[in-house]
C-alpha cells in the first residue's frame, strides 16, 4: 500500500509560503486626538467602508480626528415597560375598575379549579 502523507511536515501548523514573496495588505495611518492631548495613529485597510470619527483612547476617553465634526447623538428611546404601554391604552380609573372587578371574581370563586 501505497503512503500518500506528506513526510517531514506539520500540515495546517506552517505555511509553505515565505513571507518576503506576500505582499502585506495596503494600510493608511488615521491620527486621533483624544482630549488629554495623547495622539493615537491607528493602522486602518484601504478596503475599510468606512473609517470612524471617534476612537476610544487608551485613557478611556473618546479621541476624535483632527478636522471632523463630531456627530450629534440622538439620544436613544428610553425602553417602555408593559406599564407604560398600558397606561398609553387605558386611564388609571379604568385600571382600577378592572382590577376591582377581577378581584370580586376571585373572592366569588369564579377562577376555582374544579376536581
């Protein structure tokens, strides 16, 4: 029988193509300038759709790049609450009506399981 591994290799460990023959991908340097005055040059593909306006510093602040506006943030819908949505549906006396109707219901027995 016929052996038909590859001897003297590790396959899928190594590349078999050197790196001085691979082009490296094509890069531009965006500056960022966060508000502590600390620069950020950050490598970025050509191939990017789309660079962005702010980056996050190494100090935690948020650098922006030099000559940009930055955008203003609509600020986001506060999260409503099965609350909110039933109050945009009924009024507070309604509410209670209901309420006190359902809980007449559950005194008289009307919920009970039966056996």
């Amino acid at each position: 029988m016929i052996e038909t591994s590859m001897r003297g290799t590790r396959l899928g460990a190594l590349s078999l193509e050197r790196d001085d023959t691979v082009p490296p991908a094509e890069r531009v340097t965006v500056n960022y300038v966060c508000p502590s005055g600390h620069e950020s040059l950050i490598p970025i593909s050509v191939e990017a759709e789309e660079i962005p306006i702010e980056w996050v510093c190494r100090c935690g602040s948020v650098a922006v790049r030099p000559n940009f506006e930055v955008p203003i943030k609509v600020p986001d819908r506060p999260v409503r609450s099965h609350w909110d949505m039933l109050l945009e549906r009924r009024s507070l006396e309604e509410l209670k009506a209901l309420y006190d109707e359902r809980v007449a219901l559950l005194h008289e027995g009307a919920f009970a399981k039966s056996a």
